[in-house]
C-alpha cells in the first residue's frame, strides 16, 4: 500500500482552503497549491512543505501536468 506524501489542493488560497493547507503542511505533508493568481497566496508560500504555482485549472493540459505525480 503507497503512503500518500504529496497533495496537490485547488482552491487553497481561499478561506477553508488556507486552512486545510496549514493543517496538511503542519501534519507533514508536501502541498502544492494551485492558484490563478500566486499574488494572492502569499501567506502560504511562508510554510514548510508548502509550493504555490500559478495555473489555470480549467484547462486540462495545464491541470494533468501540474497534478501528474501526486498522491492525492
């Protein structure tokens, strides 16, 4: 059985996404962030564990490559 490692969370920039974002970089985890505007995440990009990028995640080749080789 894979142990999950990497997560990648859309949405994580908002209210209850920043949230979710602290608790996973805090429990470990390595969280990649995907935003349409990186500006706006900047109090996340200060957290261990924690990558920011720029995507648009309506387009699915932009999408499938920024998730390819996460766990969840």
């Amino acid at each position: 059985m894979q142990r999950i490692r990497q997560i990648c969370v859309l949405g994580g920039s908002g209210f209850v996404g920043s949230a979710v974002v602290h608790r996973l970089s805090n429990a470990g985890y390595d969280v990649k962030v995907l935003t349409r505007r990186r500006e706006s995440s900047k109090h996340l990009i200060l957290l261990p564990n924690v990558q920011v990028v720029e995507c648009d995640i309506f387009s699915d080749t932009a999408l499938s490559g920024q998730i390819h080789g996460q766990d969840a």
